[in-house]
C-alpha cells in the first residue's frame, strides 16, 4: 500500500508545531508495518536539512495559476534518510523561501502546491493507493482529483484528512477560484462555506475519511469548531478520533542528545535533579523550589495570555515557593508582559524564540509543565514532558483530556477545567502539594515515564481505516 502524506510541516526538515512531529513521525511507524510504503510531500524551503542532504531532482515541469505560468521542480531526498520517501516541491517564487507561514500571499503558497504536486503525480503516472491530507494547506486536493479534469488520472484515489487544527481553515475569497486548476464549475458547492472558499471544510466534505488527532477533540467540534459545527455534524459518518503518538526515537531520556544528563527511569529522580540545577543556574533560578514550565506559542488557544498573570499570581501567593520558566513567542503584548516580570521576579525566568534543544531540556529539568489551553487538539508537550519523568498541570480539554488524568483518579498528572489565571494557580498550588508530600513527586516521576505513547498503535489504526 503506497501513501503519500502532504504536509507543509515535517520534523526535522521544518518545523513550527507539532504538525510537524506528526508528519515527521507518523510514517516512519507505518513503514515499519507490513505492505506499507508511506512517504511525504512537502513544500520546499531554505533550511539546514536541504543543504545537508543529497537530493536528486525527479521533475521539472510547469503550471498555471491564474495568468502565471509556474516552474515546478519536484526533489527527492536520496537516501530516505528519515525513514520514509521525501518529496519536496520546489516553486521559484512561491515554495522555496526560509519558513513554512507568515506571508501574505499564502493562499498562492498553497494553491500552487497542492495543484504542483497533483500535476507532478500525474504527469508522471504515480497513482498512489492512498493520499492523506494534513489540516487546510493541503485541504483542497481530495476535490481537485474528483473534480478537476486536469488530475483525471488520480481520480477515485482515496483521500484521508487530518484535522490537527481546526482554528485555522484558509479561507479565501471567491476571486482565488480564478488561480485554481480549472474545475467543474457546477461542483463548486464542495468547496464553498458561507461565501467562502474554506479548504477545511472541502476536506470534509471531500475526503473518503476525515479524523482528528485525538477522540476529544472530535467531541469538542461538534459544538465549537468555528463555524463547521453543522457539516463535522453532517459528516460523522466518516469522522474518526486518532489520537497522535511520540517519536520514541527522538524523545528518549536515555539517548536524547540535547540533554546534560540522560536518564531512564530508574536514575530519573537524581538526573533530572542535575539537569535542573543546571538550568537553573544559567537563568537565574532556586534548585531547591519546584519548577513550573510553559512552552509554546503565544497564541489564545494555549491560554498564552493568562500567563503574564499566572506568573505573578503564582508567585505572590506561594510567597515565592516556586520557579516559573517560560519558552515561546508570538504576541508582542506578552512578550513584553513576560519581558517585564522576567525583570522583576528572581523565580521567573524567560526564553523568547523558537529553540528545539532548550525545549528538550527544559522536559528534563522542569517538576510540572502547565498547559492551559482553551483548544488542544491533541497537544504532544504533555506526553514529551511525562516521557521525561515531568508531572502535566493541564486543562482539561481535547487530546489533554484524553492522555492526561488527574491523580485524584488515579492518574499522574493534574487537571483543572476552566482556562483562567485562578484555576490554574488552583492547580498549581495543589502541585505544590504534591511536590512536598514525600515520595509522591518520586512515584509520579516513575508512572508518568511509564505511559506507552509511542506511535505503534495509532499508526495500526491510521493503516485500519485506509484498508477500510
Ligand atoms: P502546536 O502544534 O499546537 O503548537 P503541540 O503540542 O502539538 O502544539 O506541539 C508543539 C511542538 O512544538 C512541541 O514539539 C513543542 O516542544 C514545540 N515547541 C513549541 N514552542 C517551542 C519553542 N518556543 N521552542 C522549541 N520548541 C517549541
Ligand atoms: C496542532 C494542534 C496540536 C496537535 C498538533 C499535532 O498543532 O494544535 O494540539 O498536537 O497539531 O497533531
């Protein structure tokens, strides 16, 4: 069975989230299962990897867009060096600059990818068994291959989407049809919500399946998903919750690479203690005073904005009992909340960029990682940080709903139901609790190393639903 994931994300190539994590994980597990050949196709971009690696160029070809006529370069990585074929798709111009977002013209981005890779496939009679879509970049291609005459040879194909985020749905406005492959026009209802074009919602209507990365993530949808609630409704029938697993390989305590002191989970406790005062000590903070991280994206849905209150909230009320460090960026207006408590406060420390080995570090050293997300998908920080012996403080909502249970039902880790700065110092001080009755911190340490998300069984079930 030959796969193709389209994903503008993949871990190591280039990464802003956990899409990428997924996309650079998910089918590396599926190859390893019997009959199955999963590779993906990405758009290329200036990064380290692409200078590092050998590719071999394996089309050269053009489209149109719109009046434009586009060259398209399609380069395979050589040595399938990550476990998995890798595609990349080269446009001057439109697919070949430094980052995967953050450009006016995005629509154009990914119009001209998902129309370049589809004409690249056909032009070149591949015709796989399955093409799986990841969230709205790639949304568009389950309609095209039905629907436009150009992809006839890819028709039929069977297409899954994922949802990873569904706040996010691209839409565009109808004058974007004209930079569109042509299509037939009578169809264009598959493509339409409310006066839009929004590429989310084709992919639902569209695909064969759709799924989400976790089960209460898909429960949440059908009341609040911006705006799509009726057609995720409308749509079940085909609508099924996976939920994501780790790179085992990559997130291991005992070989991870970017950690001062490895561990398992029989030496965590004194390990992950010299990995924390080693931290500490180059920002400023007390070993001896549990440690609360946060690391992401300042964006709503992790609840970025409460934590400039949580910070000096949390800190007043314990009388300065904990340490707080927080790595991410994003919004200005925390940044520079954040910048200013980072100043005031000797328990608070503050990271601000993208930065993969302080993160790893930072699951290492930490006691608790909070996450106080009004949406989480799935959310993959909670299970690096419970594979690193680091007790969740989370929200209880979507994929944290799902991997995460509290301790007072037996599981190893915090949960707290509304996302505002009272409840979370609520759970926090109710961390800190934990933290000082002796031998818990130790045993949760120990459960949470043993979780099993590794990605073996969601990768079965990814394999199940394309057979089915
Ligand atoms: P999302 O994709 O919504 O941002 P996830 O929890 O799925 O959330 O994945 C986030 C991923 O990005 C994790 O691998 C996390 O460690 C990483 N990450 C987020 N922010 C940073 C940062 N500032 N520096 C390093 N890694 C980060
Ligand atoms: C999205 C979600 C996150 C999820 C990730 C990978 O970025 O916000 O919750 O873990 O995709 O599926």
């Amino acid at each position: 069975m030959v796969v193709y994931h389209l994903s503008t994300e993949c871990y190591p190539v280039a990464k802003v989230g956990g899409l990428a994590d997924v996309v650079g994980a998910l089918p590396k597990y599926q190859n390893k299962i019997k009959g199955v050949d999963a590779r993906v196709v990405m758009p290329w971009y200036n990064k380290p990897f692409v200078y590092d690696h050998e590719f071999e160029l394996v089309f050269d070809g053009f489209i149109h867009q719109g009046p434009n006529m586009l060259q398209v370069q399609v380069l395979k990585e050589k040595n399938d060096a990550l476990g998995f074929g890798l595609y990349m798709v080269k446009i001057p111009g439109l697919l070949d600059r430094d980052n995967p977002y953050g450009y006016q013209d995005e629509s154009f981005q990914f119009l001209a990818f998902q129309q370049g890779l589809l004409h690249w496939m056909c032009a070149m009679e591949i015709r796989p068994d399955i093409l799986h879509c990841h969230d709205y970049h790639t949304g568009l291609v389950p309609f095209m291959i039905e629907n436009c005459p150009e992809f006839i040879s890819l028709k039929g194909v069977k297409t899954i989407g994922t949802i990873h985020n569904g706040e996010y749905q691209g839409m565009m406005s109808w004058d974007m049809a004209n930079y569109m492959p042509s299509f037939d026009r009578y169809k264009w209802g598959l493509m339409d919500w409310n006066g839009l074009i929004n590429p989310l919602a084709s992919m639902i209507k569209c695909s064969h399946a759709f799924t989400t990365v976790s089960e209460g993530y898909l429960e949440e949808l059908f009341i609040s998903f911006r705006g799509l609630e009726s057609l995720v409704r409308q749509e079940f029938g085909k609508a099924y919750g996976i939920i994501n697993g780790i790179d085992t390989e990559v997130w291991n305590p005992e070989t991870d690479p970017m950690l001062d002191f490895n561990f398992t989970s029989k030496n965590a406790v004194a390990q992950k203690k010299k990995n924390k005062e080693k931290l500490c000590k180059e920002y400023g903070l007390k070993p001896e005073l549990p440690l609360f991280a946060f690391i992401g994206r300042f964006a709503t849905e992790k609840g970025a904005d409460l934590l400039p209150d949580v910070v000096w909230k949390s800190i007043k009320q314990s009388y300065g009992a904990l340490n707080i460090m927080i790595l991410g960026s994003g919004n200005t207006y925390i940044e520079n909340k954040l910048k200013e408590y980072d100043y005031t406060y000797t328990n608070f420390a503050l990271d601000l960029g993208y930065k993969e080995h302080l993160s790893h570090k930072i699951y290492a050293s930490a006691d608790f990682l909070l996450m106080p997300s009004r949406v989480e998908p799935c959310g993959l920080n909670q299970m690096y940080s419970m594979r690193y012996g680091t007790v969740p403080v989370v929200r209880y909502t979507g994929g944290l709903k799902d991997t995460v249970e509290d301790i007072s039902t037996g599981g190893a880790g915090l949960n707290f139901t509304y996302p505002g700065v009272d409840d979370i110092v609520h759970a926090m001080n109710r961390a800190l609790g934990v933290y000082n009755q002796k031998g818990m911190m130790e045993n949760l340490i120990h459960a949470n190393m043993n979780f099993d998300f590794a990605w073996e069984k969601s990768a079965e079930k990814y394999i199940a639903l394309y057979n089915s």
